[in-house]
C-alpha cells in the first residue's frame, strides 16, 4: 500500500454502552468489524451519501410509475385510445429504464446537479 494510502490517522468519539452495542450490532450484521465500519459511514458521508437499495428501488418505480402515467395522459389528451397492448408497451418502456433513469438522477443529487 503507498504511503499516502495508509490509514494511520485516528478519529473517534465517545458513547454510552448501550449506543455502542448498537453500532457494534450493526457493524456484525454486515459482516464487518466496528471500525471498518465507521469509517465506511464516515466516507459515505464525506463523499456524499450513497443511496441504500431499497431507496434506489422506490425511486426507480416512482420514475416508472411518472412514465407510465405521462405517457398515458398525453395519448388520452391527443384523443388516441390506450388499448391494452399499447399500456403493456408502456410498462415496458418504462421498466427498461427505472434503475438508469434512477440511478442518474442520485448521482446529479450527489453532485449537486439535481434538477
């Protein structure tokens, strides 16, 4: 490992026992000790908080469900009908791209470029 890459600095801070139990919990359950955890959380939130999965997954359906929804609007506002097939397409489309479109938008939140 370079030395500019080695960990030898210390950061810390005190809790009740019962706060540390928690984190220590909380650091076994994913498979990694107390303090590869911290520092995981700590960088995580230098970084710019990473999203969790299931938030990942909720705002993939939201932005299919908006898809969807607009999509069926507008043909509803041209007059056109939306025949079964043509929401099937639909679904489709918009299950294609939930996790990219998703994925984009909390990475231009991340980096400040949320519209």
């Amino acid at each position: 490992m370079p030395a500019d890459q080695l960990r030898n600095r210390t950061v810390g801070c005190k809790t009740s026992d019962a706060e540390y139990e928690q984190l220590v919990a909380v650091a076994e359950r994913e498979g990694l000790t107390l303090g590869e955890w911290c520092r995981d959380v700590l960088l995580e939130r230098a970084n710019g908080r990473k999203a969790r999965p299931v938030e990942e997954t909720l705002l993939a359906e939201v932005i299919a469900l908006r898809t969807i929804l607009l999509n069926a609007f507008y043909k509803q506002a041209q007059g056109e009908p939306l025949t079964a097939d043509e929401m099937q397409r639909l679904i489709s489309h918009a299950d294609q791209d939930k996790f990219r479109k998703a994925q984009e938008r909390l990475a231009a939140d991340a980096t400040g470029d949320a519209k």
